[in-house]
C-alpha cells in the first residue's frame, strides 16, 4: 500500500505541532524518528484517524481517507489499519482471546474468529495464554498479545507508536525481530514511531526523520547515516565529528591509529575513555574539537596521539544544501 | 458530519443548561432585574438591612470556628494515621467516613438529645452538664465532629505521598527532625492543608442541618437558615432570599478562586517514584497508648454519642423516663414499617425519589465522564466545570434557582408541584458524585484504551456493551449509591420542593424532632443511618473490586 499525504498539518492553537508535511512513503518498513515532542507521535496519530489534521489529505493507495477541504474523514476502524501502543492498551477485563479477538467482531462469524485468533496467538507463542487476563503477563508477553490483535485484523497497515519503549533492553531486541518477521509474514505494511536510532536504524527499509513539526530528511538507513541532510540530522543520529562546526564531518569508525590508504593525519590530545565492552569509545580534542573514535586498547587521559582520517568519508553539509 | 460530531456535546449541553445553568441565571434574574430592566433595589434593600452583617459575620466566624478545631483534631489524626503502628489499620478510614456521611442534621439531633437538660448527659452522670453546650461552642464542635474526616483523609494522604523518596532525602540531606519537618515536609503539607481548609470553609457556609436544628435553638443565623426563613415563614421574602443567596454563592466562588490559585501555584507533584513505606513502626508503649486512645476518644464523640443517643430514643416507651430495660419498645420500627402509616409512605418517597435520581445522574455523569475525558479541549472543560458546579455552589442557591426556573411564567410546562421536583433537584446537587466516580475509574485505564477501542471496535454499540460498562461498571455502581444514600436523606431541598402533603424521610425526621414525636423521627434516623452505613461498605467493596481487577 502507498500512503501519501498531501499538506497535512496539525495546529493546537497557535501552536504548530506538525508543520504543512508532503509525502508518499512507498516502503514495507518505516520509521518515524525523532525526539520526543517533534510530532511524530501526532503524525501517527493523524494516519490512523485518532487526531484530526487542521489541513491537508491523506490517501491509502487512490483512497482518499482524510480531506480537510472536502470534509472526509474516515474512522479509524474503517481505515483498513492496526495499532499497538506504547502502554499496549489491551483491555484489562477481557481474557487474552478476547482481547485479540475483539477487532473482529460484527466482521467474521465465531467459528471463524477462533480460528484466525489462536493462528494469531501461535503466530507470537501465546497460544498457552489465551484464557488468562493481560494483567497477569508480563510486559513482553502483553506486547505480543496486542501485536496477536493488530495482525488478527488483517490490517493493510500496522501503526507501532513507541511500541518497544516500555520493554528492557534485551527483550526489545527480541522483540524487534519478531515483530519483523511477523510484519512479514502477513504482507502487511509498518510504520515505527520512535526516539531510539537504532531501533529505527535496525527495523526500517526508510527513515523519516522529524525535528519540531517538521520532516528534516527521509532516506535508508544508510543515507541517513552516510550523508545527513544537516548538522540536526547529522548529531541526533550515531556519533559526529565536526572538522568544521556545523559544515564538514567524520563517522567515529572513519577514524583511526594507524595509517590507511587515503588518510590525512591530525593531532589530538584524550580526554576520556569510556570502556564499551566490546571495544573502547575514546573522547579527544583536536583543533579545540571534541572528537570521538573507537579503539580496543584504552587510552590514558592527557595521552598525545596521531589521528588517521579516512578523507573520501568526510560528508560536507554544505555540499547538501547548496 | 458537523451535526453527528457534535451531536453528543450538544445533548449534554442542553440538559446540563437546563438542570443546572437556568436555575443560577433564574437567581441572578429574579435579584436583578425588575420589569425588564436592570436594578439593584433588592440587593440594597438585603444590604442595608442590619441583620445582614449579623447574619454574615456569624456564617463567616463560624467557619473560621470550625476550621480551627476541625484541624486541631485531623492533623494528630493524620500524623497517627502514618507514623505510628494504627498506620497499618486501613479499616479505620473506613470507620473515619461514617461520621462524615452521617446526614448533619441526625448528628446534631443526637447531641442535643444528650445534652439537653434532662438529656442523656444528666441520666447518665447523674448531674448536670458543668458547661453550657448551647452555644456557639457546641455548634462549632457539632460541626467539626462532621466534617473532620474530610480534613483528616486529605492530610493523610498528602502525609503519604510526602513519605517515600522525600522522607529519604530529608534523612540523607537534611539535619536535626525537627528543622527536617520544618523546611521540608511542612511546606509540602501546607498547600493540601489551605486547600482542605477552604473546602471545611465553603462546607460549613454551606450547611444546612446543623444551623436548622441546634443553630435555631441557640439563635445564631447563618445564610443558609435566612434563606430557608424568608422563603419558608412569613412574610415570605422572595428577592429578599435570592440577594443572599448571590451573596452567599459569591463567598462561595471567591473561596474557590483563591483555592484555586493556591492549588495552582503552590502544588507539587508529590508523588515520587517508589513510596513504599518500608520503615517498620517501632512504638513505645506510651505513643500506642496515647494514639489509640485518641482515635477511641474522636470515634466515640463523633460517632459513640450521637449514634447511642438517636438509638437510645427510637426504642423508648415513654421519653422522659430513665434508660431501663422496661421503658423499652420496639413499637416505633413497627410504626415505621406499617404499610399506609406516613413514616412509612416518607420513607417509600425517599426511597422511589433516590432511586430514580440517582438512576438518571448516574446515566448523565456516564456520558459526561466519557465525554469529557482529559478535558484538554475547551467544550469539555467546559462541560466538566458545569456538571461539577454543584460541588461549589451550597445547596440551597441551587434550590432556590429551581423554585425560580420552574415557577417562572413563560415556561410552557413546568415540574413544579409534581414528584420530578424533588428528583431533578437531587440530580442537579448530586450530579458530581455520578461524574467523580465514573471520571476516576475511567482515569485508572491506560489512556491508549479510547485509541484501542477506536481502531478495532467496529461500532460504538460494541464498545459500550463490551468495553465501557464492564470496566467501569463497578465505578458508576459505586457513584450510583452514592447518589443514592445521599440524595434519600437529603433535608434542605426536600423542605423548600416537595409538592404539599408529600414527605420523604429528611422531612419526616425534621418535623417530627421538631413538633411531634421525637422517637419515631429517630426511629426513621437509625434506619437512615443505617442504610448509609450499609452503602458506605458496599462502595468500600466495590471500589477495592475495581482496583484488584485493574
């Protein structure tokens, strides 16, 4: 399915959460990245009919779904999408079947429902937990049940807002990948809201990145990280090193000890060293910069070393905006 | 679109406008405006009257009054509460609501029955009071002994929530106790006191029961008494009583914005993270000693006293003569229960009234807690300041704006004189409880529960039948009796609307106290009391149910 939005925008008063957005996302798996209050959620909000734009249109494939000047608006059970939410939103009185069962209702006759359910709960290993309540699972087995109710609706479309964030560590990266081959498996399409880059850099075919209401730049995962649009994008997503503040940068790993084809040399002075377990995050001033690379020996503080800089990885942001 | 959007806000509207609105603008009308036109004679006229500042000055002192020795007996209280072993007895704050549900006008019955001469006091101790209790004093401590449960919860749960990672703060930083509760607790404390404070305040201007029954005997008028007099003796004195209602419901107000700005500035979110209150309770044995007997003492005159004295007279033979096992009857309950007897067809009033009032407020505060949800947009702050302006505004103006609004001529019908006049105005004061209720058990779900239902519910039937009543069900139950227990006894309104020869138990307790005969008014007192003590329970249960299930 191709979503495109035209102009949308959201105002709350005179405050402008989401500025006029252009738009068409094509791609299986996309994330909406950005820290929080920039609007992200809000858009989220807007595709799936729980917040009303103040202008614009949204079209699903050739279906106009929301239009301010025309007055559609259409609901968002009739939206043809799903959602699991940050809190999951499962509701606490109804047994796990119910709960995924509850989207169907009124749309397929019982037999039925039982059946698309439990291949719902065996899809994401809860088959064993189906006359339990939510309140007795844990948070991992609560956000699988309402990822069971998203794709038990056969939805075109599953929206994820923040969907991992109240996970710990280790079961979110479970989680990722589950959720992914999930997603998959029903040819449906999704879209991340996040904060956390390497979820958005781990889970999406493309990228939309967001700073206050607006869209600052959409791409892969790479692109975003290789060439960012400008020097927000730049900071906000991994680590930068500025050759020039705000114009010219350097990833950490272009950075080195030791001599390699195409590098220029710099001097530098460390400052700290932070031990990451699987190498070292080393923090040192370089022409009055602070400069991060990485190492598998630790440093000591007030050390004077040589940096090798790969030169055909410097991104210039200038080069972008002109 | 437009319409079906807005059709919900607009049903509400016009029911919340009719019910409550038009009965304050009918005040205001009737006060100020005479043949069409703008004047302010009435008001003059009220306040160039001496009695007015009399009147003034004494609801106002009696406030200030019972402020004071409402804290003097709800802040130990709270204190003992959180810090010593009875922390752990949270059965008792169930026993602390039973004197504040007690209707005010049974408990005073019950203390001048005590204290009267040849009252209970003098049977007893075989001698006279060494004090005299009518007097202002003893309606200050009627009154307090009322309303201190109110002060003591919210002192106690702001003591709670100042526990937890504060109190550990204050012990890591902080130096000697008594400067730690000083500079830190205290300041924190301060602004849920002056809160509950100004709540006891606008209370005791508000109350009824109290000054008609003791506050008559001893002569000391309050606004709410003045009013209920000119619209109730003659001569009867119309814009005489809307004056001082607006006079009234202005304190009021102000009270409320200064409550406000207070909340406002001067909150914080006390609620820290992690407040288990883990530290173990190790009392000397004088401080268990000490406690103890000091809940005793305030559960024995706030609940002991007045309880035993309205029993004690409902089961006596011939009242005069001593407490005894043979002056003692049980013929009054029969009375009481006798089919066709006016005790009887009063109580069946109050019953039918409630059960209808609160039927209807609970289905209209349903709708409005739903709709109104976080309040963010405007229409429904708007509609949750409107269904909770009876909290703020006493009783008795609102009566008083029914009797305007459905006697004012160019209505093309009106309820006046029927029985939906009592039942509207229960609806109209107690429509908050109805609201609170739903609004809280609707505030314990995850706000993501509306976006859940709105993607996957395929219609608001489903989400109705499937989703909202058995959620909140046991929350609009609760707020159902609620309403109900307070609306059966409910004595101002019932006095000024009920059509004639109609009585409902309120009345009948209050004529019959009045002029008649005192054991059978406290024969229906007990039953009264009991089926709110019965209720109170009931929504105990119903409320842990809903957290447990939660």
């Amino acid at each position: 399915m191709k979503i495109h939005l035209k102009g949308v925008e959201k105002k709350y008063g005179n405050v402008q959460a989401v500025k006029p957005i252009d738009l068409t996302i094509e791609d299986r798996f996309v994330t909406i990245l950005g820290q929080s209050g920039c609007g992200k959620t809000t858009l989220l909000k807007m595709l799936a009919g729980l917040t009303e734009p103040t202008a614009g249109e949204i079209y699903f494939d050739d279906t106009q779904i929301f239009s301010q000047s025309q007055k559609v608006n259409v609901k968002p059970n009739r939206r043809e999408i799903a959602m699991v939410f940050q809190d999951f939103g499962l509701w606490p009185h109804m047994t796990v079947f119910d709960n995924v069962a509850f989207g169907l209702r009124g749309k397929v006759s019982k037999s039925e429902r039982t059946e698309i359910v439990h291949d719902a709960l065996k899809k994401v290993k809860l088959e064993q937990k189906a006359k339990m309540k939510p309140g007795e699972l844990s948070g991992g087995q609560q956000q699988r049940v309402a990822l069971a109710r998203a794709i038990a609706v056969n939805p075109k479309l599953i929206l994820f807002d923040e969907a991992l964030s109240a996970l710990d560590a280790i079961l979110r990266e479970e989680m990722r990948e589950e959720i992914l081959t999930i997603v998959q498996s029903i040819g449906s399409k999704a879209i991340f809201v996040t904060h956390d880059q390497t979820e958005a850099m781990a889970m999406s075919d493309s990228i939309i990145v967001m700073n206050s209401g607006e869209v600052v730049q959409t791409g892969t995962p790479e692109e975003i990280y290789h060439s960012p649009n400008n020097s927000f994008v730049a900071n906000f997503i991994g680590k930068t090193n500025w050759l020039e503040e705000q114009e010219r940068m350097i990833r950490p790993e272009h950075v080195h000890l030791y001599p390699q084809a195409n590098t220029t040399t710099r001097s530098a002075v460390v400052r700290k060293c932070m031990y990451e377990g699987d190498r070292y995050l080393i923090f040192v001033e370089t022409n009055g910069l602070l400069w991060k690379f990485y190492d598998h020996h630790p440093h000591m503080q007030g050390e004077r070393i040589k940096l090798y800089i790969e030169e055909n990885t410097i991104h210039s942001l200038q080069k972008q905006e002109a | 679109m437009i319409v079906r959007r807005h059709a919900p806000f607009t049903a509400l509207f016009i029911i919340l406008s009719i019910l409550a609105v038009a009965p304050l603008l009918a005040v205001i009308g009737y006060t100020f405006l005479e043949d069409g036109s703008l004047s302010f004679d009435s008001m003059l006229s009220v306040l160039q009257n001496n009695s007015i500042f009399k009147t003034m000055q004494n609801s106002l002192l009696l406030g200030l009054y019972v402020i004071a020795l409402t804290t003097c007996i709800a802040l130990p209280l709270a204190i003992i509460r959180t810090k010593t072993i009875l922390a752990k007895y949270d059965w008792l704050d169930i026993i602390f609501t039973i004197p504040f549900m007690t209707p005010p006008y049974i408990g005073s019955m019950g203390w001048i029955l005590f204290m009267q001469h040849n009252g209970y006091y003098e049977q007893i101790f075989q001698a006279d009071a060494p004090f005299t209790f009518f007097s202002v004093a003893g309606m200050v401590f009627i009154m307090s002994m009322h309303l201190y449960p109110f002060l003591y919860l919210m002192l106690k749960n702001a003591l709670l929530r100042i526990d937890g990672s504060f109190q550990d703060a204050t012990l890591i930083y902080g130096g000697h106790p008594i400067m730690n509760w000083i500079r830190a607790i205290l300041p924190l404390l301060i602004s849920s006191y002056v809160m509950a404070a100004l709540l006891i305040f606008i209370k005791t201007l508000a109350e009824f029961g109290t000054p008609a029954t003791f506050g008559k005997r001893i002569g000391y008028d309050v606004f709410t008494t003045e009013i209920h007099g000119y619209l109730s003796h003659w001569p009867i004195n119309i814009s005489a009583a809307t004056s001082l209602s607006l006079i009234l419901l202005s304190v009021c107000m102000l009270i409320w914005y200064i409550q406000n700005v207070i909340s406002r500035k001067h909150s914080y979110g006390t609620l820290s993270g992690k407040s288990t209150n883990a530290n173990q309770m190790k009392d000397s044995l004088i401080i268990r000693i000490v406690s103890s007997g000091y809940v005793l003492i305030i559960l024995g005159l706030s609940i002991g006293v007045p309880y035993f004295s309205i029993i004690a007279t409902s089961l006596l033979k011939v009242r005069g003569e001593a407490l005894s096992l043979s002056n003692i009857t049980f013929s009054h309950y029969t009375d009481l229960f006798t089919i066709g007897s006016s005790s009887f067809q009063a109580l069946m009033n109050s019953i039918n009234f409630a059960f209808v009032a609160s039927t209807i407020a609970v289905t209209i505060g349903f709708c409005a807690a739903l709709y109104i949800q976080d309040g963010k947009r405007k229409p429904q702050q708007f509609l949750d300041v409107t269904s909770l302006l009876s909290n703020i505004i006493p009783g008795i103006v609102f009566v008083v704006g029914l009797i305007l609004f459905w006697n004012a001529a160019w209505l093309p019908a009106t309820i006046y004189n029927t029985s939906w006049m009592p039942i509207v105005t229960y609806i109209v004061l107690f429509l908050p409880y109805s609201v609170q209720y739903t609004k809280s058990a609707l505030s314990q779900l995850h706000p993501s529960i509306h976006q859940s239902n709105a993607v996957f519910a395929q219609n608001s039937w489903i989400i109705l039948l499937k989703i909202w009543l058995p959620l909140l069900g046991q929350g609009i139950l609760a707020g159902w009796m609620m309403t109900f227990i307070i609306s059966m006894r409910e004595l101002v309104g019932s006095l000024l609307i009920l059509p004639p020869s109609v009585e409902t138990s309120a009345t009948f307790i209050f004529s019959q106290f009045e002029q008649g005969d005192v054991s059978k008014g406290m024969a229906m007192a007990v039953i009264t009391v009991l089926l709110t003590i019965l209720c109170i329970f009931l929504i105990e249960l119903l409320q842990r149910k809903a957290l447990r299930t939660n």
